[in-house]
C-alpha cells in the first residue's frame, strides 16, 4: 500500500508529509490481485452452488413423487382401485371411461388434479405414470389375485441390467424425465426430444407400452451401459398397497 500526501507548494507549505495528513491507497498492481483472487473465489463457487441447487430440486422431486405414491394408495384406499393416468397438460383429471381407462390406455400423466398433488417435477416437465389395466378397473376392483404387469430393473457395479423389483410384480409406476428432460414433456405438453443413440436406459422410461422401467443412479457419462441417465423412478410396492387395503376394509 502506498500512502500520499498532499501538493506541499500548492499549499505553500513544508514538504514534509505530516502522517495525519496522508491518504492510503493503492497501487494499480495491488488492485489486480485483489480482483485475481476475488475471481478465483467467485469461480470456486459457481460449481458448488450449482451442484447444491441440482441436489436440491432432485430431493425437492423425489419427495413430490413420494407424496404422489402415498396419494394413489390413499386413492385406492378410498375408492378400491388406482386411478387411471391422465393424458392432457392441461386437465389433470384421470381420463377414464365407464369402469375402465378411455381405449385400455395405461400411461400418460399423472392425474395430478384427481390426487391433489403438483402438476410438474422441480424442472418444468410433468409427472408420468403407468398403471396396471387391471388395478384401474372400477368394477371389478383389484384383489389379493389380480396380476400386476410392470417390472422394474436397475443396473449392478458392472452396467449390467438386475431386477429391483419382481417380475410384473407393480401395480404402478411415476417417472420424472429429469434435468435433462429427454422424452418428457413441457407444462404445455410438449415433448422433448430423446438424445438421439444416447440415454437408452431413458428410452426405456418412455416407451409407451409402460410395463418395463429402469431406475439406476443418475450420471452424464454417455459411454456407460445405458447411457447417460438422470430420470426418476418411483413405484407402488404391492405389499405396501395391500396391506394399506386390509387396514382400511378394503381387502380381503
């Protein structure tokens, strides 16, 4: 720091700078530095913040799709089967048909206005979900014996594809499309383009036939077996739902 006095003859006075009478300041080497470090601070934080805020909006999510499963088997409590998906952006009602969902459709959107729950996940796409046909049937109403059609996998250390689940074993599945996005759709229902050869494990999320998912830890390494991957998954364990039916009368 350099300290610097007045203009003495300006003053008509001594040279002498008199210390109550000099100003700190600082050099123009010294201001660079300062603004060096200030940068490298600010650049060390940007990715942290960043990485913090993901993490954040992925738990906000994940809780949103909890909720959304303790609400389909409050559904099912109430009314003695699950509710069928919804298929407007607009109209989050379950779009069903007389006893059965409209033309046997089982995915769509989760029908977010008959649960009483948020319309989209912590990134702007709506929550899709898949039903077991024969779960969303008001007539004859789903028992001990009724078959379930959906399976779940997950991925091992190696990459390589395992059960989560039992064979067509679920009832009914939620997904979230992620950061990313890819294959999920926008608050005004439209699609978001796939990655082209990459994020298979993701593809396999989306395809309309809903009886297959993969549920795996998220990752942006395309190279990976599966792709790059981010979705998430989230299913109502029979078990559960069943046992929730008993305690309400609503089973055996």
């Amino acid at each position: 720091m350099r300290t610097t006095c007045p203009n003495t003859k300006a003053h008509g006075r001594s040279a002498h700078c008199k210390p109550t009478r000099c100003q700190p300041g600082f050099t123009l080497v010294e201001i660079a530095i300062v603004l060096v470090v200030v940068g490298l601070l600010i650049g060390g934080l940007i990715t942290p913040l960043s990485t913090q805020l993901e993490q954040r909006r992925t738990a906000d999510t994940q809780r949103a799709m909890e909720d959304a499963r303790d609400a389909l088997i409050g559904f099912s409590v109430r009314n003695g089967y699950l509710p069928c998906p919804a298929i407007s952006a607009a109209n989050g009602l379950e779009d069903r048909a007389g006893d059965r969902c409209t033309n046997e459709r089982r995915t769509g959107f989760l029908p977010w206005a008959t649960l009483g729950m948020p319309k989209l996940d912590s990134w702007g796409h709506l929550f899709l979900y898949s039903v077991t046909p024969e779960f969303a049937d008001s007539a004859a109403r789903f028992r001990l014996s009724t078959p379930r059609d959906i399976t779940v996998a997950t991925r091992d250390a190696a990459g390589n594809l395992v059960a989560a689940t039992a064979p067509n074993d679920i009832p009914a599945v939620i997904v979230s499309a992620g950061k990313n996005g890819y294959g999920g759709f926008s608050d005004l229902g439209v699609r978001a383009a796939d990655a082209g050869t990459g994020n298979a494990d993701e593809k396999v999320n989306m395809n309309p036939a809903g009886m297959a998912y993969i549920a795996r830890g998220a990752s942006e390494n395309a190279a990976l077996p599966g792709g790059a991957y981010d979705d998430l998954v989230i299913w109502v364990s029979p078990n559960i739902l069943f046992n929730r039916m008993i305690a309400g009368g609503r089973l055996p």
